[in-house]
C-alpha cells in the first residue's frame, strides 16, 4: 500500500515547485536601453533578478519530490521482485515517462534560471545603434512549470502502480518455487 505521508510531501513539494516556476514566468527579467546623462553611449538596464531565484527554487523542490518518490520505490530497480502482472508493467511505462518529463522540466527551470540570470554588460558608443538587451525568452518557465505538473501527475501513478505490483502477499523471489518436488 502506498504510503500517505510520502503522498502528501510529494503533492505539496510539486504545488510549490509548480507556482514557483509559474512565478518565476511572470517576474523574469525585463531590460531597457538607457542613455547617459551626458548622452555619449547607450547601456541595458534590467529590472529585478527575482525570477532566477524562483527558478531556482522549483527546480529544487521537483528534484527534492523526484527523490522522495524514487527513495520511497526503491528507484524501481532495487528491493525485492514485483508481483507480475499489469501494475508491474504500468508502474514501468509510467517510471520511464515520470523521468523524462522530469528531465525536460529540470532543464527548462535550469536554462531559465541561467539564461534569466544572464545580463550584457557592454555598452555602445552610438546612440543610434542601440545594444541588444538580452533577456529570457518568454515561455521557458512556463515549459518548465507544465513539465513540472506533468511530472506530479506521472510521479503518483507511478507510486501507485508500484505499490500495487509491490503486495506483501508475493514472495521475496521471482523464481518458481520448487520445494514440493524435491
């Protein structure tokens, strides 16, 4: 049976990762071309860095719940043999797409947070010729916010499904008993 304590940690840490990359979107970096007071060059001037921050945040949250989930599974891999059956093969399909909408969420929070992070420091002598401000493109964190609820939504099941195949009515083998015969 799944257990309700890892349930709930593991709801609460993705809702907190999730708004926190949906925050993330809706504070990341914004810039403005400003000429100096004596009107010789032009410069990027951005706005609060918060959203780097909030990335950050999410992306450690949704690994934290990832580690839960597999510590509390046993990384599918380990512990002892799964009942046959169609949980064990459910709890399979649902561990491998659990990992890569886990993957694709973590790079979309991390690029973000990078790329957020990341301001021109150079300045241009013509005011014409204005420089380019680089910022985040708009979406990234919210890729990473989808990914992230995906990740929820494919994580429970998976838990659910490994719970079911992982009964304590089967045996510590997966290998045919044969001690009537001996």
């Amino acid at each position: 049976m799944a257990s309700k304590l890892v349930i709930f940690l593991v709801i609460l840490f993705d809702i907190v990762a999730f708004g926190l990359a949906v925050a993330a979107e809706q504070r990341r970096s914004k810039a403005g071309v400003v000429t100096d007071s004596a009107k010789e060059y032009t410069y990027c001037v951005y706005d609060s860095d918060i959203a780097t921050g909030y990335g950050v945040g999410a992306f450690l949250f949704l690994l934290a719940a990832q580690v839960m989930i597999m510590a509390a599974s046993k990384c599918f891999c380990c512990g002892r043999a799964l009942r046959p059956g169609g949980s064990r093969a459910c709890a399979l399909i649902l561990f491998l797409a659990c990992w890569v909408a886990f993957l694709i969420a973590e790079a979309c929070l991390l690029a973000g947070s990078v790329q957020n992070a990341y301001h021109t420091r150079y300045r241009t002598l013509f005011i014409s010729d204005p420089p380019s401000c680089q910022t985040l493109r708009k979406g990234v964190f919210a890729a990473g916010g989808a990914f992230t609820f995906f990740t929820a939504i494919l994580s429970l099941f998976y838990y659910g499904s490994f719970s079911k195949a992982n009964s304590d009515g089967y045996g510590k083998e997966a290998a045919v008993s044969m001690s009537p015969y001996s």
